[in-house]
C-alpha cells in the first residue's frame, strides 16, 4: 500500500488496504506512528494476518487493538534485519 506511487519496483501500489486484490498476510507500517491506528484498522477489515511496525513506528493503543483483534504484532523492529538474524 502506498498512497503517493502507482508503481514501486514495477509492483502496483494501492492507495487503502480495501483495495488490494489479494488475501494480505503481513502489513509492514512504514509510516510515522499516528497513522497507524487507521492502518490496523484497515488491516483488520480486511482480514490480515499481522501488523508490523518497522523502527521507530510504535503506537501502543493501536498494537493492544491489533492484538485484541487476533492478529499478531511486532513493534519498533525492522523485519529486514530480523529475517537476516534468523538465517
């Protein structure tokens, strides 16, 4: 999901999560932290799987609402360097 872009590394982006044709496993929060409440609720709409919030990005309320909802949650982690550390 990226609302400014079309098209990132010849992916096409979507401007909402609701408009993403195809079953959502992880969304990755790239953004500063107070859009991430909107964004886990959009994630729970659509039925996603987990919520990660990359370095820097926390919102406490937002994750306990995530959580509460069934879906995973890691906060304040790069998913690059966690994928990296468990090879």
């Amino acid at each position: 999901m990226n609302p400014n872009c079309a098209q990132v590394l010849g992916e096409k982006c979507y401007a909402r999560l609701e408009d993403v044709p195809v079953p959502v496993d992880i969304v990755d929060i790239f953004r500063r932290s107070e859009f991430v409440p909107a964004i886990v609720e959009a994630a729970i709409k659509i039925g996603a799987r987990c919520i990660w919030m990359q370095e820097g990005v926390i919102h406490e309320a937002a994750a306990v609402r995530a959580r509460e909802a069934g879906l995973f949650v890691v906060m304040d982690r790069c998913i690059l360097k966690e994928h990296s550390a468990a090879r």
